[in-house]
C-alpha cells in the first residue's frame, strides 16, 4: 500500500534498529526506522524494562524484513499487518515492539509534514498537561515532608508511598529474599500514612496513592473503603487484571475514583471495564498496548463513557514514550492526569528535546514529529543486558510465598 502526503516525495523504509538503554535503574527500548529520503528518520518507544532483549529479538527478527521497503506514511495499514502477521497476536512483547513501530511512523510523519505529533492528532485543546508526581519516605512524617517539598515546586498533585511498607518479621517459613510484604500490614501502615500526609500538606493538594494490586479483591474492598474519608483523586490499581470480575462489587461499595491500566495488554481487559463504567480513569501503558495509534483509539471510546485518561508515567517509559503521552494529553478532551517521573541529566542528554516541566505542567516540543533526536554515540555508553531492574517481581509473604507487585 502506498499514498503519501501531497507534494512529497513517495518514501520507503530502508532500515529499522533497535536501541536498548539502561539508565535511571530501567531498561528503555527505542526503535528508530530510517528512510530512502536524506535525514528523514523516526524514533519510537519500546520499553518493556523487564524482557527488554525479548523486544529487541521481535524488532530486528520479525519486524525489520516485515517493514523494510514500506511506505511509512502507510501507520494504519502496517499496523494492523504487522499486528496480524504473527498470527498469535498481542501480549507485552508483541505489542512492545509494535509500539516502537508505530512510534517512530507517526514520527517520520510529523517530520514530513513539518508538524509536532499533536498538531496530527487535531490540534491543542489544552497549553500543558498537568502532572502528578511521586513522594516517598520511610515514615508517614517523611512522606508528608516529600509531598510538601513537591508542593513548594509548584506541582498540585502527588502520589504517596511509604517505602519498606508492609514488612513483617521474618520467621522460621519466611523464604530468603531482600523484599518481604504482608497485605494486611501494608493497609493498616497505608491508611495511617495518608492521615498523616492529609493533616501535614492540607486540603490544597490532590493526593493519590498505587495500590499496585498487592491485596486480595475483598481486602481491596475494605482498603478503598478505609481511604474514603481522604478524597483521593483516585486510588491505583486496587486489584488485577486477573481479577477484573471483582470490579463491579469495588464499585458498589466505595465512591473513590478508580484508576488502572499499566498491565493492559488487550482490548478484552479494557473495554467491559470502560463499556460498565467500572473505573474513571485508564492508565494503559502505551507502549504496552501497542502503541499510539492503539492509544488514541482507547482515548475515544473512554471519551463516550465519561472515563479520562492518566497514562502510564514511570521511569520506565522513555522520553519518547512521555511525547507520544503528552500528545494525547494535549489533543483529548477526556484528558485527565499525568504521572511524570522526572529525568536525570544523563536521560536528557541522551533524549535530547524531551517534554519539558514548568509549574507542575508538561509542555509540548513544538519541533516536528516527536521533536526528539536521540543520541546515538552516548547511548551506547549505556548497554542493556538480561538484569532485570529494581528487583521488579521478586517479593514474598512471611510464609516464603510468591507475592504478586
Ligand atoms: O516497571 C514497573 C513500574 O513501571 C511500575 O511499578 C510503576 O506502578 C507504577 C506506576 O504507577 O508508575
Ligand atoms: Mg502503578
């Protein structure tokens, strides 16, 4: 398939590289497709931290001899070749890899056509996205003090957690790992924490806290109902995706809004939620669910139920994954939040163009495309290998079980 913008010259894919980077204590993923055209090039995220060569193996394996020679003004189409060609479809590594894909075609477009992203997707209906960020201490009175130190910079929403929360003591059952956690603790010490960062940092401040699915669907129920009194702005995955049938009696019974998403890999996991109005705000992963094309998509439907978005925001999506977020916040209407994690000086040296921060707000690269050049050289400086970061998935119960994170 061809049919390219008007009065360009028709283009084909030539190459497509797979760029791993390991900074901030995550593995990124960038996929970058080059052009017959001279300097035009796109850049996308794939960025699953914890298989991240399992990526790189779709993108230079399958998806390289899938694109090469290609029209890359053609996202939808190769797309949906692309999704197909596998036959067994979906999944974090599949769709990882799409998502760097698709990334990097809606950048070319945007280089192209001398546009930003946004302008592509219809325009600003907002100057800046407003940002949530990420206090952490290990008492309840350092967590407040973290969350007030964001309140002085300017940011009018923050999400609260007390590290270490949960422990118990170990016993003569408790397995030999560096990360221990018991449910039942961890709500008790929760509830106390947000009492305490509520009566420290006042009522000006929206405060949010991420569950992380780590309690059961009824200590979920009874969690949720215990933070009614603190007017959360919403309360992050509550329960799992394993356990989507449990929404509907989360709902029934607690008026705190719910937020989940970042697992999502599948329309079958998000839509009943969205089509029953069992959550408020989506959080997909982006680069999880395949991409921005599949993105803005979700974005539409969540529009005609009234949900908003809170795309997922961590370290682990790289600064081209935020400006594919950013442009959905700026161009929807259901736009709601924006988790943002901040970057050190070595991620924008290597991202170099990435979303700025002003006053709490997310502002927009107004450069073409994603508005992102990515250096290369440095980049190499910092090699992925097999680790998988932040002892992610390696949490147990005093009784030496597998804890879920
Ligand atoms: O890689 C896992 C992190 O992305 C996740 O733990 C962060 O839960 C998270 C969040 O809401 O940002
Ligand atoms: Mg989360």
């Amino acid at each position: 398939m061809s049919g390219c913008l008007m009065g360009l010259k028709p283009a084909k894919i030539t190459d497509v590289k797979f760029i791993g980077i390991a900074i901030q204590h995550d593995n990124l993923g960038v996929v970058k497709i080059e052009t017959d055209q001279p300097g035009l090039y796109g850049y996308g995220c794939a960025s699953m931290t914890t298989r991240l060569l399992a990526v790189q193996t779709i993108v230079e394996e399958y998806l390289r001899p899938f694109l090469m020679g290609k029209d890359p003004d053609c996202i939808e189409d190769i797309w949906q070749a692309a999704y197909l060609s596998s036959v067994y479809r979906s999944g974090p590594v599949l769709n990882n890899a799409l998502s760097g894909m698709d990334q990097a075609l809606w950048d070319i477009k945007g280089r192209r056509a001398g546009m930003p992203v946004y302008q592509l997707l219809g325009g600003k209906c907002r100057n800046a996205a407003d940002v949530y960020r990420h206090a952490a201490g290990r008492t309840p009175e350092a967590v407040a003090e973290s969350a007030l130190d964001f309140m002085r910079q300017g940011y009018r929403n923050v999400r609260v957690h007390m590290r270490g929360t949960g422990q118990p003591e170990k016993t003569s059952a408790t397995a030999d790992s560096t990360m221990l956690f018991e449910p039942r603790i961890y709500m008790r010490e929760t509830i106390s924490m947000i009492d305490t960062v509520r009566n420290h940092c006042g009522d000006k401040v929206n405060l949010l806290h991420d569950i992380h699915e780590c309690v059961s669907p009824a200590e979920a129920v009874v969690l949720c109902k215990q933070l009614e009194p603190y007017d959360l702005y919403f309360i992050e995955d509550p329960l799992a995706a394993e356990d989507l049938g449990y929404f509907d009696i989360l709902r029934n019974q607690c008026s705190t809004p719910i937020a989940i998403g970042e697992k999502f890999h599948s329309p079958h996991e998000w839509m009943p939620l969205i089509s029953n109005r069992l959550i408020d705000f989506i959080r997909v992963h982006i680069s999880l669910a395949g991409g921005l094309s599949v993105a803005r998509k979700i974005a539409t439907v969540c529009e005609a139920f009234g949900i908003k978005t809170a795309w997922h925001g961590p370290r682990d999506v790289s600064p081209i994954g935020h400006a594919a977020n950013l442009a959905l916040d700026l161009t929807c209407p259901n736009f709601g939040i924006q988790e943002w994690p901040g970057y050190d000086e070595a991620a924008l040296e290597i991202f170099g163009g990435a979303p700025q921060e002003k006053d709490g707000y997310l502002w927009a690269n107004e450069a073409p495309g994603w508005g992102i050049e990515v250096n290369e050289e440095l980049a190499k400086k910092y090699p992925v290998t097999n680790a998988v970061p932040r002892q992610l998935g390696d949490m147990r119960r005093q009784d030496g079980s597998v804890m879920r994170w």
